[in-house]
C-alpha cells in the first residue's frame, strides 16, 4: 500500500464556503469543473483555478450537474424535480425542464434522457424509476422496484442502453438487496444482483460497461465488482468503514472510493490491491470524480473543499 498526501490544486474554502459539495463533475475536454453546493454550481477553469461563472436559480438541494457534449453547456437537476440547463462562460440560463414526476436520479451518458425516483406512498406501492427525454420531456419508460424495497440510487450504462438499480428491502436492514439491470428501450428487467448486508448506496459501470462496482452494504464493508453479462460477483475488496461513493479511471483499470473522514482509496481494479490513500479531507467524501485523461481526480466533501490529486500511472 502507497500513501500520497500532495494534491495539485486546492479551491480555497473562502471561495467554496461551508456549504457541503453535492457533485463535482469535468467538461469533456477537461479544462472546466462543476462544482455544485446546496442551491448552486460554481464553474472553475482547471489549470488555473480561477471562477469562469456560478451558475444560482434552484430552489432545493442540487443533486447531479452534466456538462453538455460541448462543454459550452451544464444541466443541473434537484430535488424538488427541476432541471436548469445554463452557458457555462455565464452561467446563464436558458432552458428550464420542471414538474416531472419524482426526484432526479442520473442523467445518460450522452445527455439526452434522465432517470427521475418515484417514492410509493404507501406499502400498497412501490417505488419506480421513470426514464425522460430532454429534448422533450415525454416520459420514455416507467421501471419497478421489488414489492417491498426502496430504491436508493440508478446508475446508466456507459453506452446508454441500460440502467442499473440499487434497492434496499424496507424494514429488513442487514438482509440481502437487489440491484437490478434494466434495458432501457424495453423496460425489461434482464438481471439482478443480490447485495448482502443491506443496499448499496453508491454503484458504479466502468468504462466498456462490462462491470459494475457496488459500495457494499451498510453491514458488509465490502467493495464488490459484477460481472453484468453473467450476473456473476467477479471479485470483492475488503477495507474498514463504508464507501459514500466510488468510480471507474476512464480507461477501467482503477476504482476509487470516498469514505466518512474524509479518506479517499485507489484500488487495482484486476488485483484488488490497494494502491494508495490520499489525505486531505476532514469531512465526509460526498463525490469524485477523473478527468477525461485519466491523470487527476477531483474530490469533494461535505465540509465544503474540493481537492485535485495527481493520479500517478507507475504507482
């Protein structure tokens, strides 16, 4: 195991404030960062961590930000069921999608759906996820949870295709959970994974879509890879306390886990070696994130700092 307490860049907390980091996201060419807070997103230009624009007009919690195939553009959603899609250069909005049903979930990989939660109201109910078009707003697909579970997260396939689930059963909190592989186009279910230990808050797909990494139970400290053509658990790596979230490097080789404290694990994604710690954090992990090529991750926690690591090829 390999330490490395350096980071490249620090956005001052003066400049962030103590509102905790919601998600953090790089433009496509990797030149920008999204920075999303409680009721706002903050875009800064990498190299010199110099404000381009902030981006403000929602009136709940901001849970995900996407930049556009361009860059020139950032989709916002929260969770009072709005998305804001606004000009990163001024932070300016120009198109406003609200009133769908449900909370927001995850946006496609090209931009051009989004995956909203529908909570049951009742045990009579369950809950489901609706898949909606972005260019027009009309609901694609309704999908169902299991009798009796709720949803905790959904995650897109890197081509699009399909969606994954992540369930926990109500009222059994150790007990095994599902999480679900959906096809889009069909609203079929096609496989289910069973998480022991209670559900997994945070799933990942890695890159080529053949593997999906999920945090582990609240019981079961465990971080788990899926096979998704076989359904099968291709491997698992052990490590003390529970995993807020995770992600794929771009080129699959490497996940990396954010944690209570504020510790930040690399993994080797073949091995399960744990390949370093990186430090720097004194507060909860809440999002991560590698730019295009693969050489820095961004980390964001909830006591209001984003960090920029230098991730090292020969570790």
């Amino acid at each position: 195991m390999k330490t490395n307490d350096s980071h490249l860049l620090e956005y001052p907390r003066m400049c962030l404030g103590q509102d905790p980091i919601r998600d953090i996201q790089f433009s496509p060419d990797g030149a920008q960062l999204s920075v999303a807070r409680r009721n706002n997103v903050l875009i800064y230009n990498v190299e010199t961590g110099e404000k381009i624009s902030l981006i403000t007009g929602h009136a709940a919690p901001i849970t995900t930000t996407f930049f556009g195939p361009d860059g020139k553009t950032l989709m916002n959603a929260c969770q009072k069921g709005t998305i804001r899609i606004s000009r990163t250069s001024t932070g300016k909005c120009i198109r406003t999608i609200h009133d769908y049903e449900g909370d927001f979930v995850a946006f496609s990989p090209d931009g051009n759906a989004f995956a909203a939660r529908v909570f049951a109201m009742s045990d009579m109910e369950v809950d489901k996820i609706h898949i909606f078009d972005i260019a027009t707003s009309i609901k694609r697909q309704t999908l169902m949870a299991d009798s009796m579970s709720s949803i905790l997260g959904a995650v897109f396939s890197p081509d699009g295709k399909t969606l994954a689930i992540s369930e926990c059963k109500k009222y059994v909190l150790d007990g095994p959970c599902p999480i679900s592989i959906w096809d889009i186009s069909t609203g079929t279910r096609l496989k289910t994974l069973t998480v022991v230990g209670g559900g997994a808050y945070s799933i990942a797909f890695s890159p080529d879509g053949r593997t999906l990494a999920d945090s582990g139970g609240l019981w079961d400290h465990r971080i788990v890879l899926w096979d998704v053509g076989t359904g099968k658990q291709c491997c698992a790596f052990e490590y003390i306390g529970y995993a807020n979230s995770l992600t794929f490097n771009p080129d699959g080789s490497m996940l990396v886990t954010g944690h209570s404290g504020g510790r930040v694990l690399l993994w080797d994604v073949t091995t399960g070696e744990h390949l370093k710690t990186f430090t720097g954090h004194t507060a909860k992990i809440s999002s991560l994130c590698f730019s295009p090529d693969g050489g820095t991750l961004a980390t964001g926690c909830e006591g209001g700092t984003v960090l920029l690591w230098d991730v090292v090829p020969e570790l």
